[in-house]
C-alpha cells in the first residue's frame, strides 16, 4: 500500500482543511493532479471554495468526482464498450423477475400480479445491496446467504434474481449486454483499469464518507496500492494518539455513525493522524449519547419552541430577514432542516415572502410534480372517464394547449362542475356546451378523451409514442422546458426528462410484461423522486438537510423541525430484509438515526452561533414530541427550550416603529396589532402605518379599516376571550334569538360541537350554501332512505303506536313502498343515479316489480334493502318498532305520528325541547314496557358511545329521558343509532344503556345489543347509573349549553379539528379558530367566568392524544 493516511479530530473545518493541505503537499501542481472523490451528500463548490482557501494558485490542480464516474472513466482507458443499465430499466427487470415467481411460498410471491411499488423499491434496494456485497449472481446470492444461515430466504431472493437476470438477457442487443453497476466495479477493480485512470493523479482524497460498500472498500483498496490516498473524519471523541483499531474499540456517542467508515479504514491500514480543534470549539458534541455526567454551558445555543411549524418557519425566517438588514452576509448564515423533503417547499414559500435570497434544493415524488400529476390523470382518464379528471388535466398550469382546446375556459367548466356536483363527462360536456355555446369546444374535448382513452387498448410498447402524442397536445413538449428560470420551473424540466426515461424503459422492456399496459406505466410512476439542485451564482442563504451539513461552515445556523417525527430514523422494512442486514457485517443497512445524530453533532461544532427550534403541536393541535438530540442536549447541557409566539417576536421592539421593520405584509400586520395592544392607542399606530405608506393610501377610511382590523387580529392571536370571540350580551341574544325557544337536540349538538357555527346557522340564520346537483345529495338521500324505512313499518299498523313484529319477512311491502317513495322523489325532479339506487333496490322482491334488481359493478348480490331486513327478522333484538318518525312539537303537515303538539319540558329542567325521533321500539310482555330509542343515519361517519356519554352527541339520550313523559307506562332501556348506509352496511352504533338489559353481539336476543368496547365501563353495570346518566348528566349538560347560548357565548369550537370536522365545515372561510390555543382557551373560558359548554370529551381527546387534560 502507498502513503495512507486518515486525518481525525473533533473539528471538521480543521481536519478538512489539514487533508486538503496534505494533498496539496503531495501534488505537483499540474491540472488535476489531485482527486477528490465526494460522498453524495457534498457540494462540489464548496470543495473547491476549501480549496482555493488554501491556496489561490492551485485550483487548476483539484479535479472533483464520484465513485461512479471514477469507474466509468478507468473502463473507457481501458476500450471497454459496455453500458451501464439505467435505474429505470434496473427497475423494470425487478418488476419483470416478480411477477414471474410461480412459487406461492416464495415469499415475495405476488400471485403474477403487478408487485406494487413499495416492494419493487425494496426488492431492488435489497439486490443492489447483495451486489456491492460481491453477490451479484443468482448462485452467488444463494451460496452466501445459505452460509450466513438464512437458506430460506437465500432460495427465494435466488428465484428472484433468477428472474432478473434472465430478463436482462432476453434484452440483450448481439452480444452487449447492459452492465449492473457492481459488475462495472468489479471489473475496474480486477482488471487493473484503475491505474490508467490515475496515471495523472498524485493524490487521491476521499471526502466525507460515513459507511462504504464492500465493492467500495476494494476499489479504495486499489487506489491507496498505487496512489498516495488521504481520509477525513471528524470524530468528536477520537483520542489524540494511538491507531485506528484503538480509536474503533473506544467508539461512542455520535460517532457511532461512521463506525462502518471507520471500520474500512482500519481494515486496509491506513494510518490515523490526530488534529486538534481550535481552542475555542464548543465541547458538547462530545458528551452528546455518552455516560457523562458533568453538565456543560451551551453558550453558542439558542433553542426555541414555536406553536407549529408554520410559525417556526416564519420565525425563523423573520430573524434571518433582520440579520440581512443588519449587513450580515448571506453565506454566513444556514439554515438545515431535519425533514428536507417534507419541509423545503414550506420553507421556500416563507423565504420567498421575506424576500430573502436562498438555495433551497428540491426533492418531490414524480406524482406531486404538475407533470407528474398531468400524466397520471391522464390514466385516470383512460381508465374511468370522470369530470375531475379532465379537470384535473386542464387546470395543471404545465398543460398549455393550442388549437380549440386553447379556447376551453377551464374556470367556466370548473363552475358547471361544482354548481351541479356531478362526476360524469358526458354530463359535463352537455352542460358546458349548453351554457357557454360552446359545441365546438365540446368536440374538441371529447376527440382528447377518446385519445386518452385508446391507451387503454394500447400495447405496452406503444404507450410511450401515445403519451408523447397526448402530451403534445397539452403543449407538455421538450420545448416548453428549454429555459427553466426558477426552480419550480427546473423540477418541471427533471420531472419532464424523467418521465421520459420511464417511458423509454417501459418500451424498451415491453416485451417481458403481458397484462394491464396502463396500470404497469402508472405504478412506473409510483416510486421515482425528481430532485434539483439550487442554482444561484449571488451571495444567498445555504438552504441543506441534516446530512448534508456534515462539513458545512457558517457563522449563524438554524436547525429547523427538531421533532421525533421529523428527525432521520430508520425507514421500515421487508422482514427478511431485517434478516439479511442482520446476517453479516457486508450486508447491514445504513443506520440513519445514527447518522443523523452524527450530523447533528458536527453542527454544533461547526458554528458559531446555533438556534435549534421546533414546533409544539401540529397545525391540528395535537402535540409533537422533540427529538431525541433535544432530550441529549437538555441532560448533558442544561439547556431549556424558550417558547416563542407571535405576540413575543413582535413585541421585542418598544415602540410602534417595529411594525414598520423589514418583514412581510403579514408581519406588518402582526406588528401592527401587537402595538396596539400595548399602547392602548390604535389610532396612534394606524396614523404612523398610514403615515409611512406602508400599509395603506393615507385616507381615513383606510386607516380606519386598518385599525380596526389589526384590533381585531390582535385580539384573536391570544387565548383570552375578548370581545372579538363571539360574545354577545345577553340582551343581544334575546332581541335576535330570543329566551323561550325550544331548542331541538341537533341544535343542542351544534353549539356542543362549535358555539360560532351555532351563532351563524341559528342565531344570524345563515343557511349553508344551496348546492345546484343533476344528482340526488347526500341529504336528499338520506330523507329517500328514511321515507322508505317509516312507511315499511307504518304500512303495517293500525295506527301509530301499535307494536310492529320485525321478524316477519314482508319483502314485497318493503319494495311495493320502496317504489312509491321513488316516484313521489322523482316526480319532483328529484335525480337519483341509476348506480345509487341499484346499492339500494338490488336483490329485492321481484326482479320483474324491481327496476334495480341487479348489482352494480363490483358489489355483492343483495343492496341495502334486503341487507335491513335481513338484520331485523333476524331477532336478535327483542323489541318492536312502534313510533315512527315520532315529532315532538312544530307539528307538519303530513306528520303521521305526532307524540305532542307542543314542546315538552326536559324533566328537571326549565329546557323545552322539539323535534322528531326516528323509532322507538318497545318489548312486549315487559313491566313497564321497556323502550329502545333508534336514529337512523345513511352516511359513513357514525356518531360513538364515547361522543355521547361524554357530551358531544345528545339525540340518543334526550329522547330517552323524554319519551317516557310521552308515552304511557314505558321506561327507557337503550338507544343507539343505526347505521343504513348503501350498499349493506346496516349495523347499530353508538349505543347506550346499562349491560343488564344489553347483549353481546355474539349473545341471545336482548333489547340491545353491543360489541365489547361500545358501552364505556361506567354503564356497563347495573341500570341505575344509565338513569343517573340520562336524568341527571344529560340534563346538567343540557342545561350548561342553553346557558352559554342564552348568555352570548359564541366563540369557535375548542374540540380537536375532527370532531367539528372543520375541513368540511360550511363556515370555514368566516371562522378563525385556533385549534393550537384550544387548551389555553378553556383555560380563559373558567379564570374569566365566561359561561360556556366545554365537552368532557374534551378531556379524554387531550389525555389520549397525550397533551394536557382540561
């Protein structure tokens, strides 16, 4: 072996530096005399920027390159003529060689399906493992893995490889085949090629490796028997003297992470040279996951915790925006983001809004690329013909047809799409064409969809030429990516170049697939990433992940999303991929906790000022927990995080100026209200703002606006309930809703669930937007559904009341009033798809009386009909329908079974209550007749015991406690709601009611029935704690919201986000709830003696989700 020499020590400037100077020592100065071989992870400029810092007068001297070129280089020295087979016919042949495998015990067996993309991933990783491990051949693989002790595996990965390399060989050009890259590295290697690759080197650098293959280990093996090689890593406890095997065997804390780097090293003998850190490095990084137990001072460290992500971002980069304005130099500040794919797109947006100049590189799924997303709704297109498809197609801001389709207004058809809720292209088409005269345009767009739908009929091979032709006219061509300005504009570049890549593969590889063209291209798709690098050439903010700051140099960094969540861990994998990384040290997988809590340890060490920060809670409100480096940082430094908010970053300043410091619009804002609320002088801070013509035009009526704007805002930045959180005087209340309304149990739920939703709906009345459907919603099918179920079972009595056997079959009934409900709905104008009510009528009766007997495409043979019945002669409940549709006050017209004309008083309470119960059932020859109370519901989401024993749902047990003031000689026993949702899915949920009159599901006939965790263990006893529950809880509860509405407390909804479900909340875009205050709130709701509801439930969502409970 020549001169090698591995360069340790715990400061990596200093180590990088002093290899560098090494090689420099060792080169002539002649052009490229020196070879730096990167790790992915390294950015050539800065090597080159290290490399001129040592001196200016050699950069002629270094040349940069990787592993991968380095052999393609010494194979051209030496004529040889191979190609190397691209990663995406790499993974056609993976996909190829599974579906092939005919052995249902091979454990990779997919049925000869198409294997999905995860595990053509995986599989592929798994191989190229296996390869640079020296296994590149079927028996190869098979001989090693039987010797390391896994022979069952070892025979199903040989069948696999097999599979692989037999289709490799039938796309075989005359007698070239396309290389693996491990077999380009062992033949490098063997030949002797990389000498005359070298014959202009003096000296090699290997840069900052933290693992090596075994195929890597003896190239490096190659080069040090020639060529003076030198190494660097930085090793935070490396000891001052002694050999590279002393140093491997005291290994510990962060630098775990280059054990297997380490190991290499060792192993080919070179020798280890110790450099000191400068006096002034920081020492924590070497306490970090060791035994130590003497605290440290973390003087250069900052650490911040921030409400949630958004708001550390922005805080973040509102503090880099002031150091800019200050006169510090971009290129000294840093920014590293442990969740770099997740978060750069975030970031980028709060960057480009503070205007600062940064390189933030780029890494998305192909399918969250607008090209990607264009190609893939083109299949959806080919596959299922759909409005949103084509929507989907022409609202891709890539896509930039010409011709007629140019004249498309994609706006207008996206209104017609929304205004009539439909999903069906010819329905689509028709109206667009009626409403805009627009025939021709029609025509123009169903000639595009039946070309995309011939790709259905296309063989595989000829997809690509299809796509491309699709493409063109979309005005997705090569052309329209020549000149990418931006980088969103180059990721569309990549992912343009990179679908054609998986196009060529699959056209080159055709002929080893035979089913479903389309869904192979599609699932092609599935696991390519596009990446970009920045491309700026001024002074900017280094945008990097956590790996890849390894080396980097800065005097200010922000280490962003510090979050268990966020922060590298080691990705899951196949369980007999475990096994095999588990078998031999050549086989183990890169650690990425370790490798990341190396990365994180060379950060603290590399610059001089640090701010670690990470968000509290997702946007959501549900909590995150902190890294495990945090917890580290914590116990060896004493380090305490600072909770920073909107209102401290605006507050530091101390005057009103500092709403006019550099920032957003929005920080102007934010400024804005912050000072008003500590000068208790809007008008003040309004006239400065107006004055400086930052915000606004200098008129009053701006500044008026603005002032009561920014009040506004900054009275809903805080948890305290002001008068900007929907509270009104109770004199308010009584002139707009009144004192002596009866309120029925939706309304109770409503305010339950959001006090500022109730406010809107029912106190402004403010109806929910009217939705224009050629097909029947989910309301006007919901009432087609319950008409059906009340007619059946009053059909059968003589009068209201009267107990209805439900174990006799009456099928011919049940669609005799079936068919009438539909023709009262339809002669209205009511539409229902013709697929809807096949899930409904499908089996039922006659087929010759049953328009809609046959099932739909892809369901069962019975609908939802037969399915009820089905369920209710099978008398597993004992009790009888006897009141239908029961309405209890605000009598109607039609009503058939009315319980009271007037409302009722709630028992033991000053509450009237109205309303209409679905049924009631009762069990005969009990004493008092024992009643069951039952709601129906027709959608998917069911309310559960929980919500309701803990003051969220009340239908079920208000009128369980009111019927038996209604009905004569009755007691209440249980009630739960029942689900009848098309196409079967008819169970009963959320039940109540004590276990002594209840039924396991598996159990004899009861009044009810329950699953085993359906009645919470407080009502699982006798009756007297249902008694207690429905006629004292439901009561005190009820009383508690009609106190908060009578009282004006409105304020918006402090349940976690999915209970009030307020994505799909009609009044979103009018409400300002933070969901990430909700604890805070309830707090504020009891110190200042608001009067308002706050659910139980409340308590045991928090104490689930781990947070605080209120």
């Amino acid at each position: 072996m020549d001169d090698a020499t591995l360069f340790v020590g715990p400061h990596y400037n200093r180590v990088t530096t002093t290899a560098l100077e090494r090689a420099a020592a060792l080169a002539d100065p002649q052009p490229a005399s020196v070879l730096y071989l990167t790790a992915r992870s390294e950015q050539p400029n800065e090597i080159e920027r290290r490399w001129n810092a040592i001196d200016e007068t050699l950069p002629i001297q270094l040349q940069v390159t990787t592993f991968d070129t380095l052999v393609d280089r010494a194979l051209e020295s030496v004529q040889s003529t191979s190609t190397q087979l691209s990663l995406e016919r790499r993974y056609r042949l993976v996909e190829a060689a599974l579906s092939a495998l005919e052995d249902p015990t091979n454990k990779l067996y997919t049925d000869r399906e198409p294997p999905r993309s995860g595990l053509v991933s995986q599989v592929e990783d798994l191989l190229s493992l296996l390869e640079f491990a020296g296994e590149i051949t079927p028996e190869a693989i098979e001989t090693r893995l039987t010797a390391e002790g896994i022979p069952e595996i070892a025979a199903d990965l040989r069948a696999v490889s097999e599979g692989f390399h037999g289709a490799r060989e039938s796309l075989r050009v005359g007698t070239q085949a396309e290389t693996l890259r491990a077999e380009r590295y062992t033949q490098t290697i063997n030949s002797g090629a990389i000498d005359a690759a070298l014959s202009t080197v003096d000296v090699v650098v290997l840069g900052r490796f933290t693992l090596f293959s075994p195929l890597e280990a003896q190239l490096i093996e190659a080069i040090s028997e020639t060529t003076p090689t030198v190494g660097m890593l930085a090793l935070a406890n490396a000891p001052p003297t002694g050999t590279l095997a002393e140093t491997r065997d005291t290994l510990q804390g962060v630098d775990r992470g280059v054990e297997r780097a380490l190991r290499v090293y060792d192993t080919l003998g070179f020798e280890q040279t110790y450099v000191e850190a400068p006096p002034t490095a920081p020492e924590i990084t070497q306490s970090l996951f060791t035994a130590t137990t003497d605290p440290l001072e973390a003087t250069n460290i900052d650490w911040h915790e921030y409400q949630t992500a958004n708001h550390e971002l922005r805080g973040v980069c509102r503090a880099i925006r002031e150091q800019l304005s200050a006169g510090v130099d971009p290129t000294n500040i840093g920014v590293v983001l442990t969740d770099h794919a997740g978060s750069h797109e975030q970031l980028r947006a709060q960057l480009d809004a503070y205007e600062i100049p940064a390189a933030v590189s780029e890494s998305r799924p192909l399918t969250k690329t607008s090209v990607g997303r264009a190609l893939a709704a083109i299949f959806d297109l080919a596959r299922e013909p759909s409005a949103e498809s084509l929507l989907t197609i022409f609202s891709n801001p890539v896509v930039t047809p010409d011709g007629t389709l140019a004249t498309v207004d994609i706006n207008q058809l996206a209104l017609v799409a929304d205004r009539h809720e439909t999903t069906r292209l010819d329905v689509l088409l028709d109206t667009y064409a009626e409403t805009d005269d627009a025939a021709e345009e029609r025509a123009a767009l169903e000639a595009f969809c039946t070309d995309c739908q011939a790709l259905t009929e296309c063989p595989l091979e000829d997809i690509p030429t299809q796509v491309e032709a699709i493409f063109s006219t979309l005005g997705i061509t090569e052309a329209a990516f020549e000149a990418p300005t931006g980088t969103t504009e180059r990721l569309e570049q990549q992912a343009y170049h990179t679908v054609r890549r998986i196009l060529d593969s699959l056209e080159a590889t055709a002929s080893l697939f035979e089913n479903d063209p389309v869904e192979r291209t599609r699932q092609a798709l599935e696991y390519t990433t596009v990446e970009t690098e920045p491309q700026r050439t001024d002074a900017h903010v280094a945008v990097v992940g956590l790996t890849e700051s390894v080396g980097r140099s800065f005097e200010q960094v922000y280490v962003v999303g510090l979050t268990t969540t966020n922060f590298p861990s080691q990705s899951p994998r196949l369980a007999f991929t475990k096994a095999i990384n588990e078998a031999h040290p050549d086989f183990e997988a890169a650690d990425q906790k370790l490798e990341a809590r190396y990365a994180f340890g060379s950060v603290l060490t590399q610059a001089d000022s640090i701010v670690l920060s990470h968000p509290m809670r997702t946007p959501e409100g549900a909590p995150l927990v902190e890294a495990d480096v945090l917890a580290e940082l914590r116990r060896v430094a004493e380090c305490e995080p600072v909770t920073i908010d909107d209102e401290q970053a605006d507050t530091q300043s101390e005057s009103v100026q500092r709403a006019l410091a550099p920032g957003t619009r929005e920080d102007l804002y934010r400024g804005a209200a912050r000072s008003i609320a500590e000068h208790d002088d809007p008008t003040a801070v309004a006239e400065t703002l107006a004055d400086s013509s930052a915000l606004t035009d200098g008129t009053d009526a701006v500044t008026t606006r603005l002032m009561n704007g920014t009040a506004c805002a900054a009275a809903r930045g805080t948890p305290s309930i002001t008068d900007y959180d929907g509270q009104l005087d109770s004199r308010t209340v009584e002139t707009h809703y009144g004192t002596d309304t009866a309120y029925s149990p939706s309304a109770i739920e409503t305010y339950a669930g959001c006090g500022f939703k109730f406010y809107l709906q029912r106190v402004l009345d403010i109806a929910e937007p009217d939705e224009h459907t050629l097909e029947a919603d989910h309301l006007e099918r919901g009432r087609f559904i319950h008409a059906i179920l009340e007619r059946y079972y009053q059909e059968a009595q003589s009068t209201p009341g009267t107990p209805v056997d439900p174990t006799v079959r009456r099928e011919d009934d049940l669609l005799t009033v079936a068919n009438d409900v539909l023709s009262e709905y339809t002669a209205y104008g009511t539409a229902f798809h013709d697929g809807w009510l096949r899930q409904v009528f499908a089996g039922l009766g006659d087929p010759e009386q049953n328009e809609y007997y046959e099932t739909p495409t892809g369901f069962g043979e019975y609908g939802l009909l037969v399915t009820f019945l089905d369920e209710e002669t099978s008398g597993k409940t004992t009790g009888q329908p006897a009141y239908l549709e029961g309405r209890i006050g605000r009598r109607r017209s039609g009503d058939r079974t009315v319980l009271t004309e007037e409302p009722v008083t709630l028992p033991g309470s000053d509450v009237t209550i109205q309303g209409q119960l679905d049924r009631i059932d009762l069990v005969p020859e009990t004493d008092p007749t024992e009643a069951v109370v039952y709601d129906y519901k027709t959608g998917s989401s069911m309310p559960s015991t929980t919500e309701t024993f803990e003051g969220l749902r009340f239908q079920l047990p208000l009128y369980a406690h009111l019927i038996e003031t209604l009905v004569d000689d009755i007691e209440t026993v249980g009630g739960a709601y029942y689900q009848t949702s098309p196409p079967t899915d008819v169970t009963k949920r959320g039940i109540i009611g004590s276990k002594a009159k209840a039924s396991h599901t598996y159990g004899g006939p009861a009044p009810i029935r329950y699953h085993s965790q359906s009645l919470p263990a407080t009502h699982r006893g006798d009756a007297d704690s249902f008694r207690t529950f429905i006629e004292e809880t439901v009561v005190e509860n009820v009383e508690a919201v009609v106190d908060g509405i009578q009282q004006g407390s409105y304020q918006p909804t402090v349940l976690a986000p999915s209970y009030p479900n307020c994505e799909h909340c009609a009044y979103r875009a009018a409400c300002d709830v933070r969901h990430h205050h909700r604890h805070e709130v309830i707090d504020q709701l009891d110190a200042q003696g608001v009067s308002a509801y706050v659910p139980e439930l409340v308590q045991e969502v928090d104490a689930a989700d781990g947070g605080a409970t209120q």
